[in-house]
C-alpha cells in the first residue's frame, strides 16, 4: 500500500461511471423526480439519519410523506436557488469575490455566501451590495479565515518542495494512476515518496476551474485503494471523513454540493462544501463515507478548524474518473 492515505477510485468504464448504491439518495431522487424543481428544494439526512425532503406546499408535503419519508414545508423551491446560483457565478474569479464562497444550502432554503469577517475592502462591499439584491433567497454569513488551498510541507507526495496527498488510485489502458489536487500537480510533474521512489509524473492537470490532477505510476511503487471500493455523491448532512497526510483521518457532515469558491489563485466551481477539518498538505487527499469515495480534498476557508464556519473543500471524484476515463484498480 502507499503512503498512508488509502487512495480510491471507481469501478466502472467512462460513459457508464456507476455511483455506489445510496438507498437514501436514490429514494430522495425518486420523489422529488415526481414533484419538479418548483414543489421541492433538495433533501437532507437529519441528525437521526432519516431521509427529509423540503418543499414548497402542503400537496407536494403530503406526495412526500406517502412515500414513506418526512417532509419539510420551505418557502423556495430548488429552481429560484439555482437561478440565483448560477446568478452569482457570474462574478466568480473576479477581484472583489476573492475569499468569498457561495452555494445553495439545502438545511436553511438559501443561497449562502460566506465572507471573511476581515475583508473590508471596499469593492467586496459594493459587490455584496449587488448580492444581496439578486435575490431575496441570498443569505450572507461572516466568517473567520479566508478560503485558501490546503499545500503545505510535509511527507506524503513530494515535488519541487511541497508536498499534497493521494485520494484516488485509478487504472486506464492498463497503466495505474495516482489521484491528486490540481493545483498540486499545477507545481510540478515529478512526485516522489519522502523516501526518494519515484511515485510517477504528472499525465493531466485542472486548476482552476476544476482542482484535480493524475500521476501516471512509475512502477516503482505499490499502489492500493484500501477499503474503499465505490465512488458516489452521499446525501447531504451525511458524516464522513477525510485522510490527508497532515491531519490524518478527521470526521464531520456533508454540507453542500455546488459550491463556488473563490481562492486568490481563480474560482473553482462545483466543489463539495464539509465541516471535515482539513489543513495545509491534505490537498488532494481522500474524501470518503465508509467504503464510498467521494472527492479529493481542494482547500479550506481556514487555518484554524475550530473558526467560525470553517469548511473544506473538495472536487467531487466522479467526475475526475469520467473525465480521465478511469477506473478502479
């Protein structure tokens, strides 16, 4: 095995990438398939693990409820989040939203924005000015720390200097494949182990935009995938854990997918947003819920876990293998 992050990756061929089964997620996808974007706004798993789907109105409430899952009355349905959304990507990578986040949260029916409480720059002012009045669905949160990538020194995969982590081990056309963070593989092609093995060379690399990167394997190092033997997209408020070579194995909640984030080096869009705590040298470690891989981890609103709204960041893995045609090893 290599290192000491179990690295994972998925199972099925490009153009047919198949998510672990997720009773949950499935049944939430089924009901809410059946009431349309304006009657529901997303799903849930409570802090007793059971299935809420919020929605719009008390017909829709009562379809939820047949079907055998709670169901929460909110006042916006998921097609205004999304415009709003989509809305404010509009300004993603632009100066005045360096350090800024933005996504739907499914738990408050808004779309949350977190700004640093120290930022009191004066184009980020006039540009939440412009936030606030896109919609009234928008909800502005101060928090402590400003969003950065998670690279530091350390001992897991090296390069030029630094060091990141592992998430994935894939296989294509025969040839094994490390998973990483873009904006690692972004700073050098060459990896090793902190013993000098060479781990492989850089083969694809997106940051920003996406933040992912793949190492073709020398051979000089053993690969595994540990326990770990599907890829999905759990629930949100679902607990998982995230392995990264600095902060080792640390747990917390899925709080949201699709969100923007807006790191000084460009905005990276469609990231999963958790309460996992992660620091500099977890980049592109392993997001996971059991034998379920999940992201590979890209950066955090802090360099202190316990600050106000701290969260991490992570690409979501499935797409990584669908665009690299990967599979599991």
């Amino acid at each position: 095995m290599f290192g000491t992050v179990p690295a994972t990756a998925q199972t099925q061929p490009v153009g047919t990438v198949q998510r672990a089964h997720l009773p949950l997620v499935e049944l939430a996808d089924r009901v809410t398939g059946q009431l349309g974007p304006s009657q529901h706004a997303g799903s849930y798993v409570d802090g007793d693990g059971d299935l809420v789907i919020n929605v719009t109105n008390a017909a829709a409430a009562q379809k939820v409820r047949a079907a055998g899952v709670q169901a929460r009355i909110v006042k916006h349905g998921m097609q205004p989040l999304t415009d709003t959304k989509n809305k404010l990507d509009r300004f993603a990578g632009t100066a005045a939203a360096t350090g800024l986040t933005w996504g739907v949260d499914i738990m408050t029916n808004s779309v949350i924005v977190t700004v640093p409480r120290s930022d009191k720059d004066a184009a980020t002012k006039a540009l939440l000015k412009r936030v606030r009045a896109t919609s009234e669905t928008v909800r502005i949160q101060q928090v402590d720390g400003t969003p950065q990538l998670t690279l530091g020194p350390g001992d897991a995969i090296h390069t030029s200097g630094s060091r990141c982590s592992v998430s994935a081990i894939g296989v294509g056309g025969g040839t094994e494949y490390v998973i990483t963070a873009g904006h690692c593989t972004a700073i050098g092609s060459r990896w090793t182990t902190a013993g000098g093995q060479v781990v492989g060379n850089r083969q694809a690399s997106s940051f920003p935009g996406d933040d992912y990167g793949t190492l073709r394997s020398s051979g000089q190092v053993q690969l595994d995938n540990a326990q770990l033997t599907e890829v999905g997209r759990p629930a949100v408020g679902t607990q998982i854990q995230k392995k990264g070579s600095t902060t080792g194995t640390t747990s917390g909640a899925i709080r949201g997918y699709g969100r923007t984030v807006n790191y000084q080096q460009g905005a990276v869009r469609d990231l999963i947003a958790t309460s996992a705590c992660a620091q500099p040298g977890d980049s592109g470690g392993s997001l996971q819920g059991g034998n379920v891989a999940i992201g590979v981890t890209s950066g955090i609103s802090s360099q202190n876990c316990n600050a106000s709204g701290f969260e991490s960041f992570y690409q979501p893995l499935d797409e990584v293998m669908q665009t690299q045609n990967l599979t599991l090893k």
